[in-house]
C-alpha cells in the first residue's frame, strides 16, 4: 500500500486489489452454539458433571466442544422463571455446515435431553447468533 494512504479512503493501489478475492470469496464459516436450558426442578450447576453428560448426549457429534455455561437473566429464560437463575451450559463448533445443522436439530428432535430444553443458536460469517430451535 502506498505510504501515503489516510486509512479514510478506498485505496485503489494493485496491492489492495490482489487480496481481495482472499476477503471476500471465502467458503462460508458457521458457529453453532448450542445451549442446554434446565427444566424446573433441575439444579445442575457441576460444570464437569455436565460435560460428561452432554458429552455422552452429543457423541454423534465429535465436532463440538464444551464452552462453559452463561448465567442470563431470568427474565430472559425461554421455558423457566424460577428464581434460582440456573447456568444454561453450551457446547459450541466452529466448523459448522447446513448439513451438520440439519443432522443435529434432526437429532434434538428425535432425542432430547432429559432434563434440558435445548436451543440451538448459529451465526454465518460472524453475524449476529440467531435461533433456529
């Protein structure tokens, strides 16, 4: 790049030019998160207790990776509204695809957790996470 670009403008230099298609005509990269929300009268908060259940829970699914758990308001729990503010724990991927997504909410479908809801969270190229179940 030119010594003398301001950082404002598009630069028109070949340089700028030669990584463009690296930028912008890259495959798709797909984040799936999904979180487990407990049911009323389920108290887990061990998080290696529920790694190892989840863990067997997703064994189809090697690709995922326990991400801890996240505390939100109970205000914002979909299912439950008990005070106690249970962790919702996640599993998450990087290298997600619409075919791995559709396998796994095939899969939630099918056999869900006992105990937990699950919600199943995706973002497309670092957009914003949106719900899909």
């Amino acid at each position: 790049m030119p010594g003398n670009w301001d950082g404002k403008t598009r630069p028109t230099s070949a340089d700028y030019r030669s990584n463009y298609n690296d930028i912008w005509n890259k495959e798709s990269k797909m984040r799936i998160r999904l979180m487990f929300e407990p049911e009323p009268g389920v108290k887990c908060n061990v998080d290696k207790m529920f790694e190892c259940y989840a863990e067997n829970y997703l064994s189809d699914f090697p690709q995922f990776q326990f991400g801890g758990y996240i505390m939100l308001n109970i205000q914002e729990h979909k299912f439950t509204k008990w005070a106690s503010g249970q962790p919702f724990y996640q599993f998450i991927t990087e290298d997600g695809s619409d075919e791995l997504l559709k396998q796994l909410q095939e899969y939630v479908n099918i056999n869900p957790m006992h105990g937990y809801y699950i919600h199943i969270h995706v973002s497309v190229n670092g957009e914003n996470e949106r719900a899909v179940a």
